[in-house]
C-alpha cells in the first residue's frame, strides 16, 4: 500500500523485476501529502519498517557508492556512540536515529532524506518498546550491535550490495524483535 502511494505520488518509480527508485524530480509538497497519508492511514508498525527497509536499504547502497570523507567520520561517531550505549544497557533511540540518518545523507539523495525524516518520527515510539526489549536480553542486544556493525563496515569498505543486505536484514530483525516483544507483552497472537 505505501509503495502504491509513493508510485502514484511520483516520489518513486517502480520497475519490476528490477527495483524502486526515488525521483529525484520530487518536490516538497508531495513529500508533505505523503506525510499526510502515512499520518492519516499507516498506522501499522510492520508497514512503516518495511517502508523504511525499502529506502534505507538503497540509501546504504547508494552510501557505499558515494559517501565523502566528513561523512564517514559522522559515521563512524554515530556508530561508536550507538554501540557504546547499547553495550552499557542503554536504549540509544537518537543515537540509532542518528546513525540511520547519516546513512540515508549519506546516499547523497535530499528526496530520500526527507522521505526517511517523515518516516522516521512515526516509528520512534514503536522502535524505543523494541529496543527496550531488545537490550534485555544479552543475545538480543548482542544481535542489533552485529547488524550495525555488518551495515556500518559495507558502506565504510564501500561495498554497495553487502550495504544494502545488511541493511535489509537488520530491518527484518527489527521486524522480529517487534514481533516478539507483543507476543511476550500479550499484545498480539503468534498466528504466523
């Protein structure tokens, strides 16, 4: 649904078989009816992350291929504070925020970067339950620490397919550790 939105407003084209691009020919008054929509209509945790797995994934890409030197440094900050933080116990949303952020900059790519800064603030609240969660349990927290670290080693080595797969795979996580965290919270059922 939120790719049909997207098609149909013109910030992306999809070629099948191939992939989903961002029009770079986008303008700032699509971008706000999308964030109308996803206000208004995509409420759904599951969708929003998959949304996210979607253009974060070819903003990693995109790093790999792209990014300048200032940029790395940002990067490798961001990346130290979140595991910093993450190994102390700490939920670190802006810092995970953060380091997301300078990846999808880094792509070079001013639509995708507002596409993902509407994105983004809709999800935090879910992300901090998830994280929560997630940095309780030793294996878990340990799990999160290693998807960043594959993502942040892809782009820093320039690796743009490895970028995107890690990319990619750390939103499944995230998707999963959700998933687990309502199970075990009693918010939802395990039908799948």
């Amino acid at each position: 649904e939120a790719m049909t939105v997207l098609e149909s407003s013109g910030i992306i084209t999809v070629r099948p078989g191939v992939g989903m691009y961002v029009n770079t020919e986008a303008n700032y008054g699509t971008l706000l009816e999308f964030s109308n929509v996803i206000g208004d209509n995509l409420y759904d945790f599951m969708n929003l992350i998959e949304l996210r797995q979607t253009i974060e994934g070819d903003a990693a890409f995109y790093a790999a291929k792209r990014i300048t030197k200032p940029q790395k440094e940002r990067l490798e900050s961001d990346y130290e504070n979140l595991v910093v933080l993450s190994l102390e116990g700490k939920i670190a949303m802006k810092e995970d925020y953060q380091f997301h952020y300078t990846i999808v900059e880094a792509a070079n790519n001013p639509v995708m970067l507002e596409i993902i800064k509407l994105v983004a603030d809709k999800i935090l609240i879910h992300l901090r339950e998830s994280r929560a969660y997630s940095i309780t349990d030793d294996s878990l927290n340990a799990q999160v620490i290693e998807e960043h670290k594959q993502i942040f080693r892809a782009i820093i080595e320039g690796r743009p397919d490895a970028a995107k797969e890690a990319m990619w795979k750390h939103h499944q996580g995230i998707k999963l550790r959700h998933q687990q965290f309502r199970i075990n919270s009693g918010g939802i059922r395990n039908d799948s």
